[in-house]
C-alpha cells in the first residue's frame, strides 16, 4: 500500500493548462474582490468614524453583518439569493456570462470588505483627532479632510494588517469553487479526478498558493516602503 | 471705533454637564491682538476654538466677521478659510512635504492653480524664515520650523483673523523665540490675533489686550501694562504670581 | 528563500517516507476491531441520512450484511463499522491516508483510478443521464450544445462531455444538493449525473412528478467499492463478501429494499445487468 507518487501528471494532458486557467481565475476574482473589498472597506471604516451617528450606525450594520456570517453563506446569498429578484431573462443572460464568477466575487469582495473596514477604522482612530481638527480649520469639508488627510494617513499606517487581509481574500477565493467557479482548487481537484493522483495535485496547488501569496506580500512590502510616512520607522526597509 | 470681527454675546458652552463657557461677552476688533490667559481648565481653549466653529456653543450667539456663526446653515467651511488656526501640537500632514502642507487648502478649497499657490506658500515660507525647507516632510524639522510652517500654512489662505491656541507649549525653549518673533511680525503687520499662551513676554509686548479667564468667565480685560502692573482680581494676581515666578 | 527551498524539501521526503509504516488493512482491522468506510450522506439510496436521522444505504446494507461477517470468520472475531463522510474529492485521500479502509458509495471504477487505488466487483451498474425540469427541450447528450449543464465535481461525466460536446457550458457543483438546487432555479438547464443518482434525487424531491430523467447512458458507470493498492488479502475478503451475497440471494433481497417497488428509489434490475453481476461471481 505504498503510495506511488508520479509528479508527471502535473505536466501531461491537460494538467498544466488547467493549473494556468486556475491560477488566472484565481488571480482575476481575487484582484477584483480585493478592489471592492478596498472600496468598501475604505468608505465603511471612514464612515465608522465620522461625527455623525446614522451613518456610524449603517457602517457598523455592514461590518457585523457580512463578517459574522460564514463566506460559503455568502457565495450561496450571491449565487442562489439574488439572481432570482432578477427579471428572467436578466438571469439568464447572467447564466449563459459567469454568473458564478461574478457572484463569487460579490461574495469575497462584500465579506472581505467587512473585514477590512475594521483594518481601516483602526487605522483612522490611531490617528490623533487634532489632525482631522487642523483640516476642517483650514476650510477642508469632513469629506475633503478624510480624502486628502485621514484616509491617505490611514491607509500607510495599515499596510501591514492589510497584507494580512489581502492574503486570507485570495486563500478565501478557492471557497467560490462551490458555486463552480473553475478556481485553482477547483483545477487540482479537477486533476486529482482525471489522474486520481491526490497529492500531487494538492501539493502543486498548495505551491502555487504559496508562490502568489509571498509574491503578494512582496509588493505589499514594497507599497509600505515606498509610501511610508518620513519619520515613521520603516519595517523591514 | 474701529470694526468689531469677533463678538461673543453671552456665549454658553457645555461639555456634557461641565459649564466650560458662563455667558462670556467679548468683542475684538480689526487689527487688534488679544491675549487670552488663565489657568488650566478655565475655559481659554475652548473660547478660541469656538471662533471658527471646532467646538459648537450651547447659548448666546457668536458673531464672527459679521456673521452669526450660530444661525442654523451657516456654511463653516467658507468661514474657516477667513480665519486661520494654529495649535499647540502643530498638526502638520506627516505624509505631505512642507510645500504640500501649505498648498493644499488654497488649491483644493480656493481653486487657485498649483503654480499660484506654490508661489504665494514660497513666499511665506521666506516670511516665516523657513524658504529652504519647502521639500522637507514634517518629521524632519525641528518642533519650532514645524510650527512656523503651521503659521504660514494658515496664513497661505488669506485669513482675516488668527487664532493661535497656545502655539509654544509644546516647544522646547531655545525654540519658543522664533515662533514667537513670526508672531510678532505678523501682529506688527495688522493681523487681528486671538492667541492663548502662557508667554507673559509676548503678552506685554505685542498684545493690544489681554484677557484673563477662570472658571469659564472672563474675570479681567486689560491692556497688558495696566494688567501685568496692577491686576484687579485675586485671581488674577494669584495666576500672575504663580506664572511670572516659576 | 533558500531556507524555504529546504524546508519544502523536507516536507516532500517526509511525505514520500510515511507509508513506510506498513500493516496490512486486515491487521489494522483486527487490531482496532473496526472496519472504517467512507460513505455519503447525500446520495440515496446509496448513503444517505433519511427521515428518522439514521446514516444508511444500499452500499453500507453491503458492507454490513455481506463483508462484515467475511472479515469476522476470517479474523475469528467481532468487528464494527465505522463510517465517515466522503466525496469524490475526498474518497481517494481518506484512503490513501489510511483515515478510512474501504470507500463504499458510488465510486466508478476506473482505470486511473485504478492506478491509486484497487477496486472490488462491480457491485452496481448504472450510466450518465440528465435531469431536466418536465417539457425541457434536453432529451439527452444530443441535444445539450450551447445548454448550462450541471455536473458533480470530481465525477467522470464532466470529462466525457467536455470531450464529447466542448459546446455544452458545464457548471460544476461540490454536491448534489447545490446542483439540484441550480437546477431548480434555473442557474443551469439540466443536471447530469449517473442515472441511479439521479433517480434518487428525483424520488426525493418536493413534487418528484416536476422532473424527467432523459437520454441514454452516455457512459458506463461500474461502481465499485474502493480500497487501498496492493492489498490483495483485503480486497479478497471483500470480493468474497460480494460473490456470497450475490450468490446466496442476500444481493438480491437488499437490492429489492432500495430499488424495489416499495424502496427508496425504484430502479428495478434488467435481466442484462443481473447476468453480468452473476457471472463476476467465480467458483468455490
């Protein structure tokens, strides 16, 4: 019963197309949920620090509402729940273009974008409440004085967490293969089934996640070095 | 008489259930410098703070440069840009170059073009007695170029009135001078000043008035030998003896 | 880097060195006096959880009734069976990875497969079918260009109709419920599916009179029961398990409580299919 590996299924048939084509969609739903999940984290994390409580309350809604409900929850809401509000032959067209590509990253991108709020609003109230009076002194409106002060401040001072958040939304993104989105996992899945050779498939996967994760950080990396505030300490320099 | 552009008319202020502000009557004119002392807790800050509407006022009425800034749908903004404020923590941008500091209310709330607003910030810089610092970012100044920057970062939109709220606390000695010298330039050129500080010297020599509060009131108004020679309150004298001798 | 570099190394060495750690799967058995099989809990009547709670089924009536009593004469001792959910993604590393001994759902025996794991008879026979919403223009593979089709990931039918009908837009879902649940709401236009799968499905849904199950086999679906490679003593007792139920009339009377009339999924056994299980069975 010993298991025999054989590392050439990888690059026979259509092992290595596959893996491309995971890796792509991999790529293309996570860089997309991770713009939403940026935009929405960004305007939800302000908005929970803003002097003006309705809309603190809404924000608030949003965070707790979309983080404490499972991802898989989420991908199953976006795929199955909400076309049917659809006219038909809107959903139709939907389902003959991605749907499930376009559900999945609504999903990820809404949950995520939950979760970054919180990386975010951390960040604003880190950064002292005379910085945010020195701007509307000078005549900045409040949405001016986070735009061009709070949020850019902010956003240099969260690098780090937000790396954390970006690496979990694309280790996140193989969730959407549930709603049959031909993701990376679902691509070693797909060559485990043809070639019934479990871990090599997996342990390409899991190489691969690797490979784009430390690449993420990388550039994270770069990002915080590049833009870090003078006089902060830089990590990792 | 000349023309009054800050009155306070029976101005209240509460912090939850503190009284911070009990019914205080002040006016300031055009051009003149007003000294507000008192010791901590008496309410001085916060009357500053209410001129350009950072702390709102529960009673009374504030008339700033002839418009009630407590008449609902007054547009704040707009009356920030006519009156300049600089604090004791200085405040600057930390992600901004100087130059970015000082430029960016004048092109993103005046609409001025960058080439305009980076000449006239230039220009200020020079007054401040900063010119060569203009790329430098905050971090790398010294706690009293930073505060001069601030100066010429509120006075880069053309403010008709200055508020500065205790503008060399938080110095280091050697540094309260020049701050203090840009000031009294700026006072020597006309500015109307409302300023809070503890620096006596300053008071005495630029100050047209100075104005002494405890507990929430104005206790004293004096011009500053009449105030520094012969104060008329306990309290007063209690505050300059403490202050004057440490 | 470098350090990475090693340590990956390692990891994989360690891995390839692990099943050095060699006993039979009967040994295991007697042992822990458990035989552990991976089922499903969402395929009647195959595994399935039904009404009053209880995990059963027509693959695990098998193990029970026909290998258990095998393993007992053979070991000279009592055994339970202890079962464990599987999928198609899952079945094939619960075995390698010694968590389960014998894979009894409704795996197809293939000849990749065959080259991780061994399989035991074909214990039932079935093949690719579609199921479709009643008066669905799809009467089977010939009609399924340019259609949404749902399929079951880790299942051989989306291969075939990738290869045989590259204009079929496939959607594959991890389980059978969220494939009928597409279905339903017309994300897709049929779901396919080995034909007895899809009779069960059928015979549980809310109005079973909605659906229609269309088309020819488009594939031969052998199911067999699935253990680890190179085990020949196991897969032996359970051979022998089978041939005896199938000859003793015991596969017989359990095909009849789950395809039956009166079963779960009526799906009676063509005269075909009975020869061929019969003549698996080789002489005492």
């Amino acid at each position: 019963m010993n298991y025999q590996f054989q590392w050439g299924v990888l690059w026979s048939g259509q092992s290595g197309s596959w893996l491309l084509q995971g890796v792509l969609t991999t790529l293309g739903i996570s860089a997309l949920a991770w713009i939403l999940a940026a935009a929405l984290g960004i305007l939800s994390g302000a908005l929970r620090t803003v002097p003006w409580r309705p809309l603190r309350a809404a924000a608030v809604f949003y965070v707790e509402f979309f983080r404490n409900v499972p991802l898989l929850v989420w991908m199953f809401f976006w795929y199955f729940g909400v076309p049917p509000l659809l006219p038909r032959p809107v959903q139709d067209w939907l389902f003959n273009h991605g749907a499930e590509f376009w559900a999945g990253m609504f999903a990820l991108g809404v949950y995520h974008g939950a979760r970054m709020s919180e990386v975010i609003r951390s960040g604003i109230q880190s950064i002292p409440r005379t910085q945010f009076e020195a701007s509307m002194a000078m005549g900045l409106t409040t949405f001016q004085a986070y735009r061009l002060v709070i949020v850019p401040i902010a956003l240099r001072l969260i690098v780090p967490p937000a790396t954390n958040e970006s690496l979990n939304l694309l280790k996140n993104s193989s969730v959407a293969l549930t709603i049959s989105v031909a993701e990376l996992t679902f691509q070693t899945r797909q060559i485990e089934t043809y070639t019934a050779k479990a871990i090599e498939a997996l342990t390409a996967g899991t190489l691969i996640y690797l490979v784009l994760c430390v690449s993420i950080a990388a550039v994270m990396a770069w990002v915080e070095r590049r833009f870090r505030i003078p006089g902060l300490i830089a990590r990792g320099g | 008489m000349s023309e009054t552009v800050i009155e306070f008319k029976a101005v209240d202020k509460w912090f939850g259930k503190l009284h911070v502000l009990r019914a205080v009557d002040l006016a300031v004119s055009v051009g003149e410098v007003v000294v507000v002392c008192g010791p901590s807790g008496s309410g001085k800050s916060t009357l500053i703070r209410c001129v350009n509407g950072l702390e709102a006022i529960q009673g009374g009425e504030l008339v700033v440069l002839g418009e009630s800034i407590t008449r609902p749908g007054v547009r704040m903004p707009a009356l920030r840009t006519r009156v300049g404020m600089v604090f004791q923590s200085f405040n600057l941008f930390p992600h901004m170059t100087v130059l970015q500091n000082i430029t960016l209310a004048p092109v993103r709330v005046k609409g001025l073009s960058a080439a305009e607003a980076e000449k006239t910030a230039r220009a200020l810089l020079e007054r401040v007695r900063i010119p060569d610092k203009a790329a430098a970012y905050p971090a790398n100044l010294s706690g009293g170029q930073q505060q001069r920057v601030a100066i010429a970062r509120a006075l880069a939109m053309q403010p008709r009135i200055m508020l500065f709220d205790e503008p060399t606390s938080a110095l280091d000695p050697e540094m309260i001078n020049e701050v203090l010298d840009v000031m009294t330039d700026l006072a020597k050129d006309g500015m109307t000043m409302m300023v809070v500080t503890h620096e006596m010297g300053f008071a005495r020599r630029v100050a047209h008035r100075v104005v002494f509060m405890d507990g929430g009131s104005i206790v004293e108004e004096a011009a500053p030998e009449a105030f520094f020679a012969a104060a008329q309150s306990d309290r007063a004298r209690e505050f300059l003896s403490k202050i004057l001798t440490h | 880097m470098k350090r990475l570099l090693s340590m990956l190394v390692a990891v994989a060495l360690l891995a390839a060195a692990v099943p050095v750690f060699a006993e039979t799967t009967l040994e295991k058995i007697a042992r822990t006096g458990t035989l552990t099989i991976g089922t499903r809990r969402g395929s009647p009547p195959f595994g399935f959880v039904n009404k009053s709670n209880e995990w059963v089924g027509f693959s695990i009536d098998l193990v029970e009734q026909a290998i258990k009593p095998v393993i007992e004469k053979k070991l000279g001792k009592p055994i339970r069976v202890e079962k464990k959910e599987s999928t198609p993604a899952t079945r094939i590393p619960l075995l390698t990875s010694n968590a389960v001994d014998l894979v009894a759902e409704t795996t197809t025996d293939t000849r990749p497969r065959r080259e991780s794991v061994d399989f035991s008879l074909t214990f039932f026979v079935t093949g690719a079918q579609f199921l479709v919403k009643k008066g669905s223009p799809i009467h089977g593979i010939q009609n399924i260009a340019g259609k949404r089709i749902a399929t079951q990931q880790g299942s051989t039918n989306a291969r075939i109709l990738r290869e045989r009908v590259p204009g079929a837009q496939l959607r594959e879902f991890p389980d059978q419920p969220a494939a009928f649940q597409a279905l339903a709401q017309g994300q897709v236009d049929a779901y396919t599916n080995d034909g007895i799968q899809l009779a069960g499905l059928k015979a549980k849904a809310p109005n079973p009179a909605d659906w229609e199950i269309v088309g020819d086999f488009y594939s031969y679906e052998p199911y067999g029961m699935a253990m680890r490679k190179n085990d020949s003593d196991f897969r032996q007792v359970v051979n022998v398990g089978l041939m005896e139920a199938i000859e003793s009339g015991k596969y017989a009377e359990l095909y009849e409580k789950w395809f039956g009339a009166k079963g779960e999924v009526p799906y009676p056994l063509t005269p075909e299919n009975k020869r061929f299980l019969q003549m698996q069975v080789v002489p005492k």
